[in-house]
C-alpha cells in the first residue's frame, strides 16, 4: 500500500514486512500477547487477513500461516496482508486441544471459533477475539482462517464456505476454487464463528483445514500454502497464472452420527470415503469384547470427519457427514 499500517506497536511501511505482538491484556503475572505480522505490499490492492491457530494444536494451519510468512515478498505485492498465525497462543503454549485453555470466568473454557465477535469487557478468550476482529480483521477486505486437523479429529482437507442468508457469497466460491481441494463445504446458520461474523461485516470470508490428528506432516502444509499462494494470484496480490478447480464436491449441510452409548468406538470406515445412508460405519463395543451399538450412516454423503479418540461416552459425535449437491 502507499501509505504505513499500524496495528498496535506493529508499524510497517510501503514494501515492508515487520513482525510483533498484539497485546491483549494481562495474566497474573504477565503481559498477554500473540504474534501478528504486516506484510506490507510496495503497490496498492486489497487488505488481507490471515488468521490460524484459533485451536492451538492445529499444527498445519499454523505451520501454513508462518510459511506464508515467509514466502510472500512485500516487494511484489500489491495489498497488503496481517497474518496472526497463534491466535489461540495460550493454547499453542499449554498444548491444550480446541478450546482457549484460560477458564471463562469461572465457567469452563471456550471454543474460540464460537464466540466471535468477542467482547472488549470479557475474559481474554473474548477480549482476543474483540481485539483480533476490531484491530485486524476489519481493516481489511478478506479473511482466510486456516485450520489444521486438531489432535482429536480426522479431517478430509476442505474449504469452509458461509452461507450469509440464503446466498455464498461469489467471490468466495471463486478463492475456494482457487484453494483448489476437491470438497467445499456451506456452512449454514453459524453465528460465532470467524467466518460467519466477519461475512456478516462484508468481508470476504472462509475457513480451509488440512492435516490430521495433530500432526505436523509436510505434505498437508504444503497443500495449504498451494492453494493459498494460487488464491493471493487470483485476487492479483502476487503475480503468476492461476489454476481455478471446479470439479469439486459441493456440501450443503453437515449431519452428525451420535453415540447411544458408551464405549470404545471401533470405527470401520475411514474418513474421505462416500457412505450410503444405513451403512455401517463401525461399531461401539464393552471392555469385554461385546458389541454394544452397531453405527450406521445416518445420511449418505462424504465421511468427512471423525474424532481420533475411541474411548467415547453416550451422546457423543462420533463422525460428520456432509451431504452433496449432486
Ligand atoms: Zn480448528
């Protein structure tokens, strides 16, 4: 952009690429920040933002979110792009799987992907999503959040798409394509979540996820950056020839299967695979080898997610189909 970014104490000018802190507030006994880079373009284009880590064991997203880092040239864009790769650094810093570790008043603690956007006098789980939506996000034009297999669910790499009214927003079906997986997903009806609230704003948003069981595999992470390189080209932020994918599976909505019962979840049927409605997925079965619950299919459509932990109680998500657009 022609002129300087301030987001805090984080100030970069024209063809600039700075990195620092956004604070947020205070622990007991120390400041409570997370990390925030502007990459600054040398020419004028949209605002960008970035945003991984609302799970803090989502390895890939992360590692995705720094590897953009240090890949784009603020040289050769045009734009510029905030990327705040930990939002969720109290949990990337306990290890601490999904929620943001730090207890919400007494309460428990929160998914921060359901409380968009925030609130400037809560707990600091509000208090960073206010401050990451206010500061950063509105500034800009879009929003990627990239997630990342958490360390208990096994994911089919995906785009997120929000449905805001009954409509997807064009523009962001034409990023997805350019993300370039082969399922895309609606996401209906999600107050709270990053993507919903940011759409609701008029900023172009998505949610991308790759990667599995927390684990951090290359080959997942460099899927990510491909498909995030390919849509910085095909908003013209970086230069180079765009590869849009659109044969792709479309998802309209997300159905779940339920535990009846307790037990240890034998799951049978891995994720990514086209299930038919009634088919057996796997079975729950007793610490002494009986079957308690046959699992079926309760829609047919794509297995696109389960949960790695076998050891499941009654009333328990055990999968999540998506049903197609055929
Ligand atoms: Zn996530």
């Amino acid at each position: 952009m022609n002129e300087k970014i301030s987001i805090g104490t984080v100030i970069a000018g024209p063809g600039e690429k700075v990195s620092g802190y956004l604070s947020i507030g205070y622990k007991p006994a120390s400041e409570y920040s997370i990390p925030l880079t502007i990459i600054n373009g040398i020419n004028d284009g949209p605002i960008l933002t970035i945003i991984s880590g609302q799970h803090g064991t989502e390895y890939v997203g992360i590692c995705a979110a720094i590897e953009i880092i240090q890949r784009v040239d603020p040289k050769k864009l045009s734009g510029a792009i905030l990327v705040l790769p930990v939002v969720n650094a109290a949990g990337f810093e306990q290890r601490s799987r999904l929620a943001f570790p730090i207890e919400d008043e007494f309460s428990g603690t929160r998914n921060i992907n359901r409380i968009w956007p925030g609130d400037q006098n809560g707990s600091l789980a509000h208090v960073t999503i206010h401050m990451v939506f206010n500061k950063v996000v509105k500034r800009g034009q879009y929003l990627f959040d990239i997630h990342g297999g958490d360390i208990y669910e096994s994911i089919t790499s995906c785009v997120l798409v929000p449905k805001i009214g009954s409509e997807v927003d064009p523009a962001v079906l034409g990023i997805a394509e350019a993300i370039g997986f082969d399922t895309i997903i609606e996401v209906q009806n999600a107050r709270g979540y990053s993507i919903t609230e940011a759409g609701l704003a008029g900023i172009t948003s998505f949610a991308v996820s790759a990667g599995d069981s927390g684990r951090l595999e290359e080959k997942f992470v460099e899927e990510l950056v491909a498909g995030l390189m390919n849509s910085l080209r095909h908003l013209k932020m970086i230069e180079g020839a765009v590869e849009l994918r659109k044969n792709y599976r479309l998802g309209y909505e997300v159905v779940k299967i339920k535990s009846r019962t307790g037990g240890l979840f034998y799951q049978r049927v891995p994720v990514g695979t086209i299930v038919q409605k009634g088919q057996k997925i796997g079975e729950i079965i007793s610490m002494d080898g009986r079957i308690l619950e046959s699992v079926h299919a309760v829609e047919s459509g794509l297995l696109f997610e389960s949960f790695c932990n076998p050891a499941v109680n009654t009333g328990e998500t055990l999968g999540e189909i998506a049903l197609l657009r055929s």
